[in-house]
C-alpha cells in the first residue's frame, strides 16, 4: 500500500467523509458492578462467538489484492518517519500535546538518552575488567572465585561485586563414560563440512553411539522419527544447508559459517535418552 502526502488530496477525501451524528441505544444499562457486568452479558461468555463473528467478517485472502510486508523501521528511510511522524502528532492531538515535524521526530527517534549511556558506559567497563583476567593471565587456571558479577543502580547509586555460581552440570552417559556438560558447552562438527543429513546422523551413530530422533534448527523440526517416512528419505540426501533452507524457507547468509542444531537422542545400546548439547556445526 503506496503512502500520499498530497494535502489536496487529504482535503477532497475528507470533504466527502459524512461522521454519523452519535445516538444511544434503547434499552442499554450500563453495569455497576462484575455481577451486573455478568448479568447483562446472559450469565455466560460469548468471547469465542464474537472473535468468530470477527473472523467471518473479514474478506477471504483471494478477495483482496494487496498483501502486508513486514519492514523493518529505520529512522532514515523518509517514507518510515513520514508514517512514524503522523502517527505520533495524531495520538498528540488526542491529547492537546503539541506536534513535531518530521525533521524533529526523526532526532527523537534517534536520540540516546544520557542515562542509558552512561549506564551502558559503566558496564562495559566491568565487563572489560573481567577480560582481563583472562586474556591478562593465560597460564594461570583461575577458579570461579577470581570472576566476580556486577549489580549497579546509578539512580541511588549503588554499586556491589559477587561471586559468580558455577552453571548447572547435566550428566550424560556416552559410549559406557559420565560425561558432564554445562550449557555454556556444545559439540562442535568443524572438519566434516556440508554432509548429507544420513552422513550427519550416521556421525552421531559412529562418535557417539547415538541415534537421532529428532533434530531441529530454531523453531523448525528438521528431523523427526514420526515424520513423513517419504520426505525423511528425501531430506537424508539433501546436504545439511538444504535441509535448513528446504523446511525454514529462507536463505543462509552468504557470511554465515556456523548453523546451531538441537538433538534428542537415543543410546543405541540401552535406547535410554541421552541429553547432550547443542551442535555448532561448521558448513562452510
């Protein structure tokens, strides 16, 4: 939907707008209190039924001959701060607050406040500390101790440094060993590049002694024991980037090198589940 900014336009348009005068309905009382509220709705709700009639109102996708694309807001672009402007200065108006031009929302939309950066100033800093300590001492093995965590409120001030806990540790057994892992820990596949997808199940049956049942990229299921047997076997022979691409139904960064995976799986000598870590996998 193209945009207009012809104030002629705005003027015929509206010239030819008739508001209907506002006349009150017969019979209507208005509820005091939850059980007139109640009362007056027939002791029941009827939510379901009016989303419903809502539905039905609506026109049919292949009625209308436009679609919505979702864009994304940037201040710079003039057609998004033009929308962003006369939306703005019309909630004002409901309000008797005085409106701006484009050129001075666009400065508000842009604007840092001090606060904030002298907030994210102070974190930076407390984040640079805890670098040091480990690009600083590289052959020293630091206990958890030495790390410390930052709580700040520049509003009172207040300021105070902790001690960090360790991360919770899931134990896994793999091939008849305990293996402890943290979610700060991930398998990582970064010399086998692009495989198929049967080669990658077949390297977790091979290292690790597991059998996939279900594998997954973000919110899409890639892989699962209970899918289409016919569009498994299709999937098995694409390599793991056309998978991803196939099920997401977008494009991989042409900068992108890693793609992150999540895995149940099954040991194949006791077929008990098996939690491990997510997989970052090297495709490129």
């Amino acid at each position: 939907i193209e945009g207009n900014t012809d104030e002629e336009y705005f003027r015929k348009v509206l010239g030819n707008i008739i508001v209907p005068d506002f006349v009150p309905q017969d019979g209507v009382k208005i509820a005091a209190n939850d059980a007139e509220a109640e009362e007056n709705a027939g002791g029941g709700d009827n939510v379901d039924d009016e989303c419903e009639n809502i539905l039905n109102d609506l026109p049919k996708p292949g009625e209308v001959s436009w679609r919505l694309k979702p864009i994304d807001f940037d201040k710079d672009v003039d057609e998004h701060m033009l929308f962003v402007t006369a939306c703005s200065n019309l909630r004002a108006m409901n309000y008797s607050i005085p409106t701006e031009d484009t050129h001075r929302s666009r400065a508000i939309a842009g604007r840092i406040i001090p606060a904030i950066a002298t907030t994210t100033a102070l974190v930076t800093g407390l984040i640079c500390l805890e670098l040091y300590k480990i690009v600083g001492s590289p052959r020293k093995d630091l206990k958890i101790e030495a790390y410390k965590n930052g709580f700040l409120n520049l509003a009172i001030p207040f300021m105070t440094l902790s001690e960090p806990t360790a991360p919770a540790k899931t134990k896994a057994v793999v091939k008849g060993k305990e293996w402890e892992w943290t979610a700060w820990d991930s398998i990582d596949m970064i010399d086998q590049g692009d495989i198929t997808l049967a080669a990658f199940m077949d390297h977790f049956e091979k290292e690790y002694n597991l059998e996939i049942s279900m594998l997954s990229h973000g919110v899409s299921i890639l892989y699962s024991f209970f899918a289409n047997k016919k569009k498994i076997e299709e999937r098995k022979k694409m390599k793991m980037s056309e998978v991803v691409m196939s099920v997401t139904k977008k494009e991989i960064p042409s900068n992108q090198l890693y793609i992150v995976f999540e895995i149940i799986a099954n040991d194949l000598t006791t077929d008990e589940e098996v939690e491990i870590p997510y997989v970052k996998y090297k495709f490129r």
